[in-house]
C-alpha cells in the first residue's frame, strides 16, 4: 500500500464526532476541541537516511529540521504554535554531546517562533537516529485553513522559490512561514492552504483532492529558486518535483490574489501560479501554450 | 550522559512561567494552560529490539504497546485520555499488511480508553521499527498528582503484581490503570504518584527525588506476580528491578492509605508496601528485619 492510499484508508477508518474532531487524519494537523475552544495536534518525524544525513548534517541541524517541519505544518493551518515534545531513538554509537546538540537544535528554533519544549523520551538502541515531534497549536482568530476549501476559479499562490532545496543547506535552514501565513489568514480571504514539503506538484495535488477540485499552473509564473537554476539540468521540473521547500501554497478568490500581489504583507515575495479549475485535471501550461498533466516526480530526488 | 543525567539537564535548561507550564519535563507527562484550562502532554516510544522484537511479537502487539505505554503515563498522573498522534519508522523490508496491524493495534486500546487516534506520519526507511506516540489528556478535577508531592510519614502503595513481566506477554498485554488512578485521586489524598515502566526501585527513586525525600520498603509486603515466583531465580529482586509492570506506585498520608486497603474502590489489588521518610535513602527491609539499600538493578534484565 502507498504512503498515500494508506493516508486514505486510515482516514476511512475514523469516524469522529465533527464537535470534538472537526478535521482528523488528512490535512497538516488536526483540528480538536478542547474545554470548547479549538487545538491544533500534529507529529512529524525525522529519520536518519530519508530526511537528513547525521553523519553529513550534524545533530543540532536535525534537531532544528524536525522541529521546523512541524513548525511548518502550524503555518499551514496559518496557527500560532504553544508548546511541543520530542522522542529521540538515539543510536548507541552516536558520538558524545550528540544528544545535547540535537536538544539545542530542538530549543533553537522552538524558542525563536514562542514554541514550548514542555516534554519527550529518549531511548538508545541499535538503530539510526530516529526524532519524532509532536506540536500543539492555537488556531489564527479566523479559525484554521484547511487544504479543502479551494474553489474553482480561485488564484493559487505561493510563498518563496522552489527547486534544489536537498541539493543544499535550505531544508536544513529554512524559515517556517508562521508569521507570514498568520498575516495572510488575517487579511485575505484564503479558502485552502498548505506546506510545500513533498513538492510543489504533489502537494498541490493533496490540496486539490481534498477539495474535490482541479488545478493549471502556469509554467513561466513558478518561481524557480536561483539553486535550482544553477544546480538542476531542469530547474522547472525541480522546483515542480524537488520538495522540501517548506513554503506555503494557497487558494484564494481572485480579487484577494489581486489585493495580496498589489501589496503583500511582509518581505517574503507572493507569486501568483496558477488557478483552481472544476475538473480533477492537474495541468502545466508550458512556456510555448501547450498543456501537460503535471509532472509529480522527476530525477532531481536524491534519498527523500 | 545517562539517561537520568541527561533529563535532569534538560530540566536545568527549560524555565517556564508556571501560569503557562505549572509542569514541564521531568513528570510522566505535562502540565500546560491552554485558554485558562490544565492540558497534559506527553510522548512516548516503543523502538523495535529495546521495547520489543517485532520478530517475536508482531506489530499490531507493537502498535498496543506503544499506545497503552502512554495510557500508562495519563493514568499517573490520574488523568483522563483525549487523543494521541502516532509517527511511524516502517523499515523498507517490513512485511505487507504490518502498517495497517499496527494501526489496528494502536486503535484498538485507544478505543478501549475512550483516545481517539487523530493524526500521524508514516515513513518508510532502512532502519528497524519506531513508533512514537504523543498524547493529550484532561486533568482530573483534583487537578493532576505528581511525582513532587511525597512526605515523610506517607504510605507507599501499589497495584497489582510485579515481576518477570519482559518474559512473557504481560508487557505487551497490560491494562494502563486509567480507571484506578481517577478512583485513587477522587476518593484518597494522594500525594504523589507514578507508573512503574523501568521497575519498582528505580521509579520509586524518581518519585522520591522529585519529592526530595527517600523511602523504605518492606520486602515481605512486595507483591510479587506469580510468574516472578515461578521463572526467576530470585523473585524479589525481580519484582523490584525487571520493571515493565505498568502498575501505579502511590503515596498517601496514613489514615488514607487505611481507608483505601480497608475499601479498594476497584478489584485490581492494592498493597501497602513501604513508606517515605525524611532522609534521602532508598532502603529494603528485608525478610530477617535487616535494611539494607534498595537494590536498583538486577541479572534480570534482558533487553530493554
């Protein structure tokens, strides 16, 4: 069973109450409630070999990548991040203070987006490094974005640029996009939204199933980043297939897009890619006018 | 560092306003206010050839442990599961059908505990089984019992039977005493209470270190489980040190401990097995009235 069909059946086996669970398996996190307010829950892991390479990248940086994707999965949901906890399975060969800079990497990037380390569990054993971490967040005033409310004719846009991020630093290093997808959830009208941390054309097509709909991009508008240029036989199919870019996509009616692109909130560039459409099709408009299926894998992956 | 080095040290690194995080790492689970209420956290692990052999045991017994491990933790603190998330390190080489036993095992004990399993992240690598699981749960109204709390003169209980547990079935198969724990803090003056997953001695010395005290234990009293007397060569030393026994060790001033052994509120067998002094020792008095200090480790151990 694939990583997606096992998602699907997972979801087909819940069944929650809507006023205790109003968004369960499926999207960037859950969404439950709580003493009748609303809590966002998520978990995402880190393992030596598929997201980083320890030996090359060192344990503080994987401390801090952990914590990142999941301080990226609460921008997805445009939450405010509150508190978190960490499972290390540390290998027992691992090298002395190894635990102590994964600890810092964790507390690094937690403390500089208000994220509490409240608790975790550590245990050694006979495997690679493993760092799982769970994170709890408060929903944005306008409650949490889903991925299911894109609509056809809504404006699909993207945050930063796109290709060659496991190529570099970057899905090390990168900036979570909380703050910038709190300003967008307070002054537009965004229906659906989500991380780009499997690629932009697969995770656009996650936003699209969950939302019953279809999507065109528009090969010239996607922003290529400068590493994928230098670094990639085929920058567009990189920024398309690459992943772990960690940017935001989202869906927005089309006056909103305009009113964004015309004077964005904050410094990170806003490019507008392409548009919802009704039919399931997820297509590429190629520079010459010709559309193709969107490509949702390519030869830039490394391991993954 | 060890283990408990190494927790002590990442106590000595966090500092919490206690109005946000009354209880930070350091208990079994957390201890956060959240929109004004009390919510508890935690995270725990269950890592293929230390917490079991997925060989041997199969993964939907992997799925239930790793989920009732953490039922475990709410119920020392005497509280009330909400849901849990589960990440997953499914090796490559894992036979068909594996994902979906361990999500059924999951399930199944969360569903017997009223947990509802709302969100994960699977991944498949070269490494052998993890699974980290993270739960939220609702404090008791008599708010949550610590392990900080024991004074000297306290009696000492426990439920249940201990022992050789790692050597059959029982630490896969255990009942986390959720239900026991809520009858203990709404009908008793609980001080301080912990579950017993690394043995009776060595949590009875976390449970005495957070409260800055010691204890002395009465060998005699030591319930011992059945299948201690009955494959251990020495059956006290094993019901103090095998651990994985997933019983509630507790402290309560006298009159309630009286009152609780004269009227257990359930059928699971309370014992009085000791009491908390003033001085920091950890002692045994043993069957010929000599004292001695409380034994921490033994030959029992397999993996762990």
């Amino acid at each position: 069973m694939r990583e997606r069909d096992f998602i699907d059946w997972i979801c087909s086996q819940s069944d929650f109450d809507p006023a205790i669970v109003p968004v369960g398996p499926g999207d960037d996190m859950a969404v439950v409630v709580c003493n009748g307010t609303k809590l966002l829950l998520a978990t995402d892991q880190v393992l030596d070999g598929v997201h980083v390479v320890i030996a090359d990248h060192g344990a503080e940086s994987v401390g801090r990548k952990v914590m990142a994707r999941n301080l990226s999965d609460v921008a997805a949901m445009a939450a405010t991040p509150f508190c978190a906890v960490a499972s290390v399975g540390l290998p027992t060969q691992s090298p002395q203070g190894d635990a102590e800079a994964l600890y810092a990497g964790l507390r690094t990037i937690a403390d500089a987006y208000g994220c509490l380390l409240v608790g975790g569990d550590m245990g050694s054993w006979e495997g690679p490094l493993c760092v799982s971490v769970s994170i709890l967040a408060h929903p944005a005033s306008t409650g949490p974005i889903l991925r299911s409310g894109a609509r056809p004719g809504d404006i699909l846009c993207v945050t930063g640029a796109f290709g060659a991020s496991w190529r570099t630093r970057r899905h090390l290093e990168f900036a979570p996009r909380v703050e910038e997808a709190k300003a967008l959830a307070a002054g537009f009208d965004l229906h659906a939204m989500i991380d780009v941390s499997d690629g932009l054309a697969i995770d656009l097509g996650r936003l699209c199933g969950a939302s019953g709909v279809g999507a065109n991009l528009e090969g010239e508008a996607i922003p290529i980043h400068p590493d994928a240029h230098a670094m990639c036989a085929d920058p567009l199919l990189a920024a398309l297939t690459d992943g772990e870019d960690y940017e935001l996509l989202f869906a927005l009616p089309e006056p909103d897009a305009d009113a964004l692109l015309a004077r964005p909130p904050f410094d990170i560039p806003v490019t507008r890619i392409g548009e919802i459409i009704a039919s399931p099709d997820r297509t590429l408009t190629k520079p010459d006018g010709s559309r193709s299926p969107l490509p949702t894998g390519g030869w830039e992956h490394e391991t993954r």
